[in-house]
C-alpha cells in the first residue's frame, strides 16, 4: 500500500500537514507547520512521541517486534517477520532492499519476508509501515549469511505469514530432489516452536496447515527432516508468521471463521479507489448483520459506471485490483495487454467492483455482497518462485462426492490433445504468459458470468448510487430467466449436486446410482456439466447453469477449444484418472441442438457485444468412446483410425494433476 509520508491533523478547525521524519534509530517524530489560530497566535507543535527502539520483544510503547533469523545461512530461507503488538495493527508495509545483490522478496508489502541470502554478501533492507494512529515508521535492517554448515541443508518454501485460522502449506525441496537416492528419501515434519500446531500428515514433501486461532502475532517455527540412503540426514527450517486478526470484529462477520479473509491490499497504493478497496472488499470487519457496513455503489461504483458504458482501459482495471503478493497484479495487467485481443474480459469486467486475486482463495467465486470476483492465485504464477507464495492447501469441497459411486471428468482439449499442460513440482520450472490464456480465460468467463448475472451490462447507465450491490440488481436476473425460459429437468442430478457442492450427506438412494444410471439422468437433460444443477439451499435456481454455458461455448468460439465431459466409474485412493473407463461421454457437448438456445439466452444478457449467431457454428458435438479408458479417449483421431494412442508421461501427468483436481473439487 505505499510509504505515506504525509498525513493531515486538525488543529483549531483547520487542517495541517504533518511531515513525519524518521532517521535510522526507530524514534517517530512529527513536525506539523505552524497553523492559523485566533488572534494569529501560532499552535505550538505537537510533543514528540517517543518510541521505544525496535527489538525482538515488545515494551512499554512499543508498536511492533522484530523477529530475524540469528543464523541466516547461504542459500537457505531465512524468514524476517515484524510482529504487532498486543493491542497494535501495522499497516502499509514495505520492504525495500537497499544494499546487497537483489533478493526480490516476493512478499514485500506484508508483514514477513523470506530470502535466500548469499555469502560474503552485505544485504540491507528499508522497513516501512503505519501504525493504527496512522504514524509512520521506517527501520534499517542489515543481513549477512554465514557459511552454509551442511550441502544437504533444506530448503523449506511458501508464504511467510498467514492469518490466524487461516490455511496455507510449506514444501521442502532440494536441487537434487530428482536423483534417485532423493527420490527414494523419506520426510518428517515437526514443530520446533511457538503456538501448538496439528501438522495432519507429517511424512509428505508438502505440509498442509490450519493456522491456530491467536489474540496476538506469533512465530511458528517448523523443521523438515530428510532421511536418506544409509541413515544420512538432511534438515531445514521455516518461521511462519501467524498474525492475529485485526482488532474489533463484528459479532457476525462477511468472512466468517470457516473461511477467515486473508491478507490483501490494493496492488496501486496510491490508485483513486484504494482506501475503498481496502474498506470494502476483503476486510475482516465487514459484517453481514442488518444493518451491515458493506459500502454502496456511491463509495465503491462499477467499473462499468466509473467508465460511462466504456470499454475499461487496463489501467482502469488495475485501479480495481487487489492481491496478496505484487506479482499476481503485474501478471494480470500483462495478461490483459496480451492475452485479451477481443477485450472481452476487459468488458465484462465492467460488472465488478473489484478484482482480488489472493494466494489463499480457493476455490474462486464471485460474491454479490461485496460486487467483486475473488481469484485462485494458482492460475497467474509465471515462475517457481511465485509458485512458491501460493498455498497448496486443497479446495474445501475436496472429497464432497467420496461417497458416491461415479465421477464426472472433465478436461479441455484442442488438436486431439490436452489445451494446457500441467508442470510438477520438481524440477522447478517457469512457464510463459501464453500458458495461462486457457485455464486462466476459461476461469474468467465463468466468473465473470456469474458478475453479469448480478449486474447485467446493459443497466450500469441506471444503478442507483445509494444502494450496495446485491440490492441494486436487476428484479428478474440473466439465471432466473433461464429457470423460467430453457430450464433443465434431472430432480436426480440436481440432488446430487447437493452433495457434489455443498457437502449434503449422500442418501442410501444417491450412493446406488452407477455410472449408467447418472449417464442416464445426464444425457437426456440439456446442461453442459452437472456442475450446474447447483441449486443452493432456500433458492429455486441455479446460478452456476449460466456460467458453465457461456464458459464452455467462449472457450470454443474464441480460442477453439473442446471441453470433454463423461461419466466414468468412481475414482479410487491411489488410482491413476487417465485409467477411470467410460460409460458416456461427450466431445463439445456445448454444440448439442438442444442447448444452443440457452447458450444464446445467456450470451445475449452477459455478452451483448457478442452476436448470438455465432452460437450456431458450435461444432456438432462428438461422442466419446464408452467401454475404453479416460485417457484413451483424448485422441479421437487416432480412435476414428482403429487404434489408441497410448498417453505420453506428460499427458499421464495432465490426467493425474486436472482431472483428479477437477473431481475432488465440485
């Protein structure tokens, strides 16, 4: 959120500049100008504030604590946290390196950063941040590594700090993970110190975490150990900030303890909506008792109406944009600029408030409560380094369908292959901006749909500024008139669904269903994914029917892209998804006569821009080949010569990563 070195207090009725100076010592001082007061008498100058000077443990009048690692070793992760304390928030934080060869911390405007500093090096960094009262404070903080005591030292990657309840992830990693002997190694996790944590399964390369529920800042320390061949050991160690939730919750708030907020800010600190931004979008003190303190479409508009029905500009965009770590923002913006030729995302942002794109958001979703799209960070990193600052932590709907005897996978294809490729962990790869155009652009057109169906285009011009978003909408929206118009039929699909997203309990009924009685109920109904029979509770329709349409059939028209759906036996523990076997399935099922007319429906409120004619030439769709495998499906070309194309490694690899994904996440 940016240095502030100028803030504004009220003396005598008239507002005065406050210059906030800070040398190297942690000693704030402010100096106001002199000031008009009655008579011409000049306002004497605030008393200077003392600060106790920054430590490792919090004082009298202390604001904040450092914590750094004593023994920063050469290429291994050295965390260095500032912690709040008791009864202190710190906002706008910045870490500026300012000496040594660059580090590029990737999470430099929050609380914690972790490094990999390099021997022989002198590093220095600027600390910057706020207070509650709004006083500035700046740090100079040296680091130096000494030798590195083993070669088979750990490192331990992800983000360096967490909200208190909040769920994140840690991976140790080696550069020789790819030999055999480190292939063949075996991993424990254990805690070293601080707050008591339960590390679920300790024996992975990847650690999975709920963060304790804390009243104040503390440091998690965790260590991985490796065994190798012969009984020889390697370790590392990671310090988690865990920060407590800011001060003064509401009794009943937005984001509530099952799903707390994590931390974001506004990507441009100083752009014209920030402090809205940072009030209205993500904030743990927003509250969803009546009356709420969700801001209305006069403090926080549109970007629709903040452009008069314009194509928003991708500056205007980024003035919306919210993110966890800087480089999720300058992804997006690069994505727009490149990766968006139609500016369809451009304009159908024009729905939203705002666009928050959170290393812990998962899965992705739209809320009218707040008029803005929350985005997985998962689907914008570029390298492994960025990678790295993105939780593992599973979609909480992971397993909802264990108890049912069927799946549903589903994969987008183009040229009889996969449309995007999957890349492991290990070896540590980069990949370029033009991977993310399908994965990344099909999730934006369901998102988006969703913004659409809330606040269509075509009445921005109208939107009363007094009212928030959820009441401002339309009476009859884009979904209902689906319902009303082209409705679906499947009572058995859409009570499945309960179970699939919302986590209902499967009846005795639901778990007896084979793959041929969901093929069944499926085929002869008009969706394109039973994704969309998610009709939630207390509602009479679905809003994910609409999202799936325009997804499935955009993704065609724009980038020429198929999207394979089946029905397939139930997906065991340790079992490969490329081996699942088909019991019906279908290529494009988006081109099927019977759900072109919804698609137009959809497309015509959501898209306008975009003729409905252009739903006819959705190609035919193309049925899959039941009795042989998931993955022998991929290449219907090779089907329609008489012969399977056995999956490379990398397709196996695809399989294994999205399709399993896709399955224990619906």
């Amino acid at each position: 959120m940016g240095i502030i070195s100028q803030r504004s207090r009220v003396f005598d009725g008239q507002r005065m500049p406050c210059l906030l100076l800070a040398g190297l010592l942690p000693l704030l001082l402010v100096a106001c100008g002199g000031g008009g007061g009655s008579g011409g008498a000049e306002v004497p100058p605030p008393a200077v504030l003392p600060v106790p000077p920054l430590s490792a443990e919090c004082q009298p009048g202390s604001v904040a604590r450092l914590v750094q690692d004593s023994a920063a070793q050469q290429g291994r992760n050295t965390e260095v946290a500032l912690l709040a304390c008791p009864g202190q928030e710190l906002r706008q934080l910045r870490w500026t390196q300012t000496a040594g060869p660059a580090l590029n911390p990737l999470s430099a405007r929050s609380q914690a950063i972790s490094v990999d500093p390099q021997l022989g090096q002198n590093y220095r960094f600027e600390l910057s941040y706020l207070d509650e009262q709004g006083r500035s404070f700046r740090e100079t903080l040296p680091l130096e590594a000494k030798a590195l005591a083993d070669a088979n030292s750990l490192q331990l990657r992800g983000e360096p700090s967490v909200m208190s309840g909040g769920k994140t992830s840690l991976r140790a990693t080696h550069p020789l993970m790819a030999s055999p002997e480190w292939a063949a190694a075996t991993v424990l996790w254990t805690q070293v110190d601080g707050p008591s944590l339960d590390l679920g399964e300790r024996g992975a390369w990847r650690l999975l975490l709920t963060a304790p529920q804390l009243s104040q800042d503390a440091i998690v320390r965790l260590r991985a150990t490796v065994t190798l061949s012969g009984g020889r050991q390697a370790s590392g160690e990671f310090s988690l900030l865990v920060q407590a939730q800011p001060l003064r919750l509401p009794a009943d708030p937005l984001f509530g303890s099952k799903d707390p907020a994590s931390r974001v800010y506004p990507y441009l600190a100083q752009g014209p909506y920030a402090a809205a931004l940072d009030d209205c979008i993500y904030n743990p003190r927003l509250s969803r008792s009546s009356p709420n303190n969700l801001c209305t479409l006069g403090r926080l508009p549109l970007l629709g109406q903040a452009t008069g029905g314009a194509v928003p500009t991708v500056e205007q965009v980024m003035e919306r944009v919210l993110v966890s770590n800087d480089w999720m923002g300058a992804v997006f913006e690069r994505f727009l600029r490149e990766q968006d030729p139609q500016q369809d995302f451009r304009r159908m942002l024009s729905s939203v408030t705002a666009i928050v794109i959170g290393g812990r958001v998962r899965p992705s979703f739209y809320w009218s409560a707040t008029g803005a799209i929350y985005l997985d960070g998962s689907f914008f990193w570029l390298s492994p380094e960025q990678r790295d600052t993105v939780s593992e932590s599973p979609d909480p709907r992971s397993n909802f369908g264990a108890a049912l005897n069927y799946a549903s996978p589903w994969r987008y294809v183009k040229n009889n292959n996969h449309a995007y490729a999957s890349l492991a962990r290990e070896p540590r790869l980069s990949r370029p901006l033009s991977d993310l155009a399908y994965p990344l652009g099909s999730l934006l057109y369901h998102e988006l749909t969703h913004a659409a169906d809330f606040m269509p285009p075509l009445t921005h011009a109208s939107l009363p500024s007094n009212k928030r978003v959820y009441e401002a909408g339309p009476a009859r929206s884009l979904s209902q008139n689906l319902y009303e118009q082209l409705p679906f039929y499947s009572s058995e699909m859409q009570g499945l669904a309960k179970v699939l997203s919302f986590g209902a309990t499967a009846t005795a009924l639901q778990q007896s269903y084979t793959p041929s009685d969901i093929a069944g109920f499926f085929s002869r109904d008009r969706v394109s994914d039973d994704y969309a029979y998610s009709v939630p509770d207390g509602a009479n329709f679905s809003r994910e029917d609409a999202a799936m349409l325009l997804e499935e059939a955009m993704m065609q028209l724009r980038y020429g892209v198929l999207r394979d759906y089946a029905v397939t036996n139930k997906l065991q523990d340790g079992a490969l998804s490329a081996d699942l076997i088909v019991n019906w399935g279908q290529r494009g099922r988006i081109g099927e006569a019977a759900i072109k007319p919804r698609v137009k429906l959809v497309l015509a409120e959501a898209m306008p821009w975009v003729s409905p004619n252009l739903v006819d030439g959705l190609a035919a769709p193309l049925q899959l080949r039941s009795g042989l495998s998931w993955g022998a499906n991929l290449d219907q070309t090779a089907l329609a010569a008489g012969r399977i194309r056995p999956l490379s490694a990398q397709q196996r690899f695809n399989e294994q990563e999205q399709t399993t994904r896709e399955l224990r996440s619906r």
